[in-house]
C-alpha cells in the first residue's frame, strides 16, 4: 500500500476530516473514497466504516456545525515527553 492510501484510508476514518477535503488533497471524490475503503480494508472493517459515516455531519462540509474549523482535535498530534525514557 502507497503513503497516499494510507493517509486517504486515516483521514476516512477521522470523524472530523470531511470528503472534500480527501477530494481537495488527493482528487478522490466520496464515491471514490468508498471504492478505495472497500478495496483495501477487511470486509467486517468496511462495514464498520461504512456504519461509522454513514449520516455523520462532519464528514460533509455543507452539513458541518460552522463553528469547527479545523479537520482535528487541537491536542491530537501533541508529542507527549517521555517520563523516565
């Protein structure tokens, strides 16, 4: 699996990154988003998926509460300090 799949296949799974911005940074639309997801995930992790954004407004930005800006949590990608390492 390329970098990109693997980063298109993170960003389907983050509950804040909307389609268009996947279709923004790589091009692929939902519908190709769907093929993508099916083609390389288990099918029980598919359908997981499917469940997850089936009907979840923040996965479309014309659906999205105004007041999120931004595709994550502020404190997701922290580096924590190692304690004692």
């Amino acid at each position: 699996m390329n970098p990109d799949t693997s980063r298109i296949i993170e960003m389907a799974w983050e509950d804040r990154t909307p389609f268009e911005a996947i279709q923004l940074l790589y091009g692929l639309s939902e519908p190709g988003v769907i093929l993508l997801m099916r083609s390389n995930l288990k099918s029980k992790a598919f359908r997981n998926w499917r469940a997850r954004v089936s009907g979840r407004t923040s996965k479309h930005l014309a659906f999205r509460n105004p007041e999120i800006s931004r595709g994550y949590c502020k404190t997701q990608y922290k580096m924590h300090a190692n304690k004692g390492r």
